[in-house]
C-alpha cells in the first residue's frame, strides 16, 4: 500500500510517467484495426478468385457462355445518295378575293372549304347603279355621233363651195376643226361606254385561278371597298405546289451538275417525324445568290400533291435523291460498330464465334449503308445482340421476330450443351470399358453418395 501510494502520487507530480493502462489501450485498437483490414484484403481475395473460378453466365463475363445475336446477310443493291434539308411548303398562287368596285354584296356563290376552277362565279355585287352609268355612257356617244356626222357633212358641203372660191378659206378651216372636235369627243365618249361595261363586269367577282376557297371574311350585305384589307375571301392553289427548301453551299455544284446534264431529280416529302411519306416530286430550280449569313441556298421542288397531303405553310422534310450506286454491296446500318479499331462489324463464323472486321462506308440510305471495303456479298453480320460481344465470342443465332429474352435462351443453350457433354462422356466412357475414376465419373459418384450420406 506505501509502495502503490508512492507511485500514484509519483505519477502526479510527473506528468511525464504514464500508466501502464493508458500505453496499453491505444496498442490494442491498433491490432483490432489492422485485424480487420487483413480479413477485409482475405475476403475480397477469396471473392475474386471465386468469380474467376464461377461458371459462366449468359449475356455477359470474360468467359461468357453463347450469345444470343440476329444475323444478317451481305448484298448487292443499288444505293441512293441523298440529300436531307428542312422546308416549307409554298403555294405556287395565292390569291387574295377583293372588290375592284363599291357597292353593296348582294350574293355569296361559295362555300368554305370548296374547290373552285378559273371563272367560277365568287359573290356578286349591286349592279343597277353601274347599269345606269352605262346607259348614260351609251346616250352621250349617241348625241355626238350624231354632232360629229352633221358636222362632217358640212364639212364636205364646203370643201365643194372652197373649191369655187364661194366661201372663205377661214369658213373651211373652221369647219374642219369642228370635225375634229367631235371626232375627239366620240372617242372620249366609247371609252366612257367600255369603262362602265368594265364595272358592271366587276359586280360579277370570279375565281382567276383553280384552288381552294379558305374562310369568307365579309358577310352578306355589307358594303364593300377596293380598299378592303382582308378582302372577301383568299384562295390557295393545292395542285400542283412546290416545297422551299435550303442546302449548304457545299452541295450546290453537285446540284448544278446534275440539273445540266438534264437529270430529274426526285425529291419525297416526310412529315416532321421523318418517318411517314407525304408525296414525292422533282426539284425545279434553285436560287439565283447564296445566302452570305447562313451560307446555305434555297431550291424549289415541284409536287403534284393529288392526294392532298401538303398544305402551304407546313413544315417538312426533304430527301433529295442526287445520284444512284448501281449494284453496290449493302448491309443495314444496324451491324455498324465504332470503337477503338474504328468502323466495324461482327463478322459470324462458321464455327458459331464471331470476329471483329474493320470496314470501309460510303454513303446511306435510310437504314441501308454502301460498304466500300471489308465485306463481300454473302458474309453473315450481326445487326442485333452486338452490345456484350467480343473477338471470338460464341453465339447463337436467332431470327429478327424472336421475341424470347436473349439472355435466357443463351443460357438455356450453354446448359444443354453442358448436360449433353456430360452425358456423351459418361457414354463413351462406360462403353468403352474405361475405369469410371479415371474418367471422372467415379469421383462424381462418391461425391454424390458422400451428399446423400
């Protein structure tokens, strides 16, 4: 008790003397710690080598069992190099319905929405008081052809009496330039006629082109202006209409070339999509200047549009077809693969594995692709199950309607042939009278009868 006594109290006045306990505690979370990190560095050991050592799985893995991929078989087929813009469908006539003349609308001869022809009667205004400037027209040519033929007969009456010296020469001048006079008023006179029968024409609105009638905006009754904004009604041409579209400067030569040369060139029409075809035509021309600030150039393309499907104003898009490869060896766009080696397929073997083939494209059509180099007609490819695949993988091939998972039909593949490998060996082995020990199938047996026990 003196001895401990002395130590604690040794241990107050030093503070530099530490106690056994307290050197001791630290020391042992040390060992817990790296304890641990030795079991956490054993465990992830034994898990590796239990993953490299874990039979295959279906659909992925280093040893992989068959791939379930959709072959495909390299062609021959024409190829077309196309051209993709955005446009705008224009009519080619767009006409806008007003009054050349004021007056009351006494009748509307359409309906919204009809198809009307050039001359087709639109609406008719008040004619009686263009009728009555007609006729007034007419009577004031009356009275001075009537003036003009008294005054000619008087001129002719003193050319005789000049000619005897029975009137002044002043009397003649006179005379002829009366007739004159009236002569000057007559035409005066026919032009007032055929103006008035021009208006009266105008009471009677017409269609000047073949089209289609959009919606009336102004009533029955009301009095109409040639100053009118709206006017009465506008009318579109459908068929045939043209599509304005632009393409990159780049493309205008090859565009040119062909135009020269008197190809036509089709151009198809797709709807905002992409996907659905809306008509087909031929380019007509191109702009006459280039666009300096979007360096692209606007083209015009022709369609007949029988079916209605282009309205003005409507977004499209445009495929141009520029020129046709002519038996050129194909695949589908589907079987292109890009990475390290650059453009590649899968090219499928005979033997079920397939093998990495760089390739050479040219140029594409919708899903359709021109292959320049590294494929020749009859190489199989695989368009589908490409993602997990790698240089000499295994696979098994199934058709494009198919719609099993591929992953389990992998698996069940690898299966089967592992339990028909088993089978075959344990066959061949017992017939051949083979030890079954050294075959394996002894060591299999006991293990199963170790099981059971």
């Amino acid at each position: 008790m003196f001895l401990r006594g002395q130590v604690m109290d040794q241990h107050v006045k030093d503070p530099s003397i530490v106690a056994p306990e307290q050197t001791r505690r630290p020391s042992r979370w040390r060992g817990f710690l790296t304890g641990c990190l030795v079991l956490a560095v054993l465990a992830g050991i034994v898990w590796w080598t239990r993953q490299q050592a874990a039979p295959p799985q279906a659909g992925g893995g280093r040893n992989a069992g068959p791939m379930s991929i959709v072959p495909e078989t390299i062609g021959k087929g024409d190829i077309g190099v196309s051209l993709n813009a955005l446009g705008t469908v224009t009519s080619l006539a767009t006409v806008t319905i007003r009054s050349q003349i004021s007056g009351y609308l006494m009748k509307i001869d359409f309906k919204e929405g009809d198809e009307v022809k050039k001359g087709d009667l639109i609406a008719e205004i008040d004619s009686r008081p263009y009728e009555a400037t007609l006729a007034q027209a007419k009577g004031t040519l009356a009275r001075d052809e009537a003036q003009l033929k008294g005054a000619q007969v008087d001129l002719t009456r003193y050319q005789g009496l000049a000619t005897q010296n029975a009137v002044p020469h002043q009397t003649l001048d006179t005379q002829v330039a009366l007739v004159a006079q009236y002569q000057g008023t007559v035409e005066a006179d026919r032009a007032a006629v055929k103006s008035a029968e021009v208006n009266l024409q105008y009471c009677h609105i017409v269609s000047p082109i073949n089209g289609r009638v959009g919606l009336r905006q102004v009533d029955l009754g009301n009095y109409v202006t040639p100053g009118d904004t709206n006017g009465l009604v506008v009318i579109t041409q459908l068929e045939p209409i043209s599509v304005l579209f632009t393409l990159p400067e780049d493309n205008l030569q090859a565009v040119a070339k062909r135009l020269k040369e008197g190809a036509v060139l089709p151009t198809a029409a797709y709807d905002r999509s992409g996907a659905n075809k809306l008509a087909e035509g031929s380019l007509q021309t191109f702009d006459s200047q280039i666009d300096a600030t979007t360096g692209t150039i606007k083209l015009r393309a022709q369609f007949e549009n029988e079916k209605r499907t282009l309205y003005p104003n409507q977004f499209v898009n445009i495929r141009l077809l520029l020129d046709t490869h002519k038996d050129a060896t194909t695949m589908s766009t589907a079987g292109i693969q890009r990475g390290v080696p650059g453009t590649f397929v899968y090219l499928v073997n005979a033997d079920s594995t397939v093998s990495v083939r760089p390739v050479k494209i040219g140029v594409t059509d919708g899903d359709r692709v021109e292959v320049l180099s590294g494929l020749v007609p009859g190489d199989r490819i695989v368009i589908d199950g490409a993602d997990k695949l790698r240089e000499g993988a295994k696979v098994v091939v199934r058709s494009a309607g198919d719609t099993t998972n591929p992953a389990a039909a992998a698996k069940g593949a690898a299966n089967g042939a592992s339990k028909g490998d088993v089978r075959g060996d344990a066959k061949g082995d017992s017939k051949d009278g083979a030890d079954p020990d050294k075959a394996g199938g002894g060591n299999h047996k006991r293990s199963e009868d170790g099981q059971k026990k």
